[in-house]
C-alpha cells in the first residue's frame, strides 16, 4: 500500500520521523468504493478517519423531507468523517458515499489515538486539520446566513474550482443550498454579463 501522498500531506503541516511513518503505515487500511457506495450510512456508528487518495466522497444530510444537504465533499488529499459521532461513539446522522470511484486510506479512533500517544507530530497535524475545518465551517455558516445564492455559488467557484466540472449540478446547489434549477439561473445570469 502506497501511503507517500499522506505523508507528504502531513510534512507540509508538521515533520515526521521514519518510526512515525511506519507506524502509521501500520495501522491504515486501503478501502476501495465504486460510485455511489456508502462509506458510512445515517444510523451507524463511524469508526474511522478516511483520507482520499482518488476519487471523491460526499459528507451530507437527509432531513424529513427527504432533501439532501451536501455538508462537504472531500478529493484528493482531503480527510473525511462524521467527527461527532467518531468521538462520542454514537450513531450518526451524516452519509458518507462516493460521487465517483474512489480509494481511501482509513485509520479507527483508537489507532489515531495510539499514533497520538506515541508520536505527538499526529496529534499536532490533526489538531491543525481540526482547526482549520472549523474556522472553514464558521466561514461557511456566516456566508449562508448574509450572502445571496449568487455570491455563495461565486465563492464556491473560488474556493473549489476543481469540483465544478467534476460534480453534478445538484450537489453544487446541494451544497449552497438552493435547488439545482436557481443554480442554472444563476449560471445563465453570470454568463450574461
């Protein structure tokens, strides 16, 4: 199992020693998914951290009325959980699936906790990721609560430009939350000008 894009990921954040490396190496697990299969379903319990080596995955909710909201989507040199439920060890609300083929590298709550306990550079680097996914969240959270749909389409353009010929129109309005239709207005709108 070839592990080299992970660890390059994690020497841009924090170094990391040759023993650190084979440990992790000894404690990750390949996992292949064919389009549209579950990583994790809503009702099970997540037990793993799951890092992207190809393809793409969608992080989302289904509320009572059936509509999915595309909470994150994770490619190449992304991580990917329900991070609630991976701590607390309770059933999740969240999916998980795969928007196409995708390989991932998964490592269980408590081999993350052991790297950390042996080689504190994890626990660093995952703080790191911890850390900027919420200051991610908190700047997504603002922009849904005073942006209009055109300037959250906009921003999503900017800050994934290599989802938007990748990803189906629906998950993009999923995503912003509009319907896939105010999407396509918005788009005709933007090319007029």
């Amino acid at each position: 199992m070839d592990i080299q894009s992970l660890v390059q990921h994690i020497v841009k954040i924090i170094p990391l020693d040759d023993p650190a490396v084979s440990d992790l190496a000894a404690k990750l697990a390949l996992k292949k998914l064919r389009r549209r299969q579950y990583l994790l379903q809503e009702g099970d319990v997540c037990r793993h951290y799951n890092f992207v080596l190809s393809g793409c995955l969608r992080l989302y909710f289904v509320d009572e009325k059936g509509t999915e909201h595309a909470l994150q989507f994770a490619t190449e040199n992304g991580w990917v959980a329900d991070i609630g439920s991976l701590h607390s060890e309770t059933p999740s609300r969240l999916s998980i699936d795969a928007l196409e083929p995708t390989e991932i590298l998964r490592i269980g709550k408590a081999d993350l906790i052991d790297l950390y306990v042996k080689h504190p550079a994890f626990d660093r680097y995952f703080r790191v990721l911890t850390e900027n996914a919420f200051i991610g969240m908190q700047q997504r959270v603002l922009q849904n609560i005073s942006s209009t749909a055109e300037d959250r389409y906009l921003a999503f353009l900017e800050k994934y430009p290599h989802l938007v010929n990748r990803i189906p129109l629906v998950q993009i309005a999923s995503f912003i939350g509009v319907t896939p239709e105010f999407v396509s207005k918005i788009r005709k709108n933007l090319s007029s000008k």
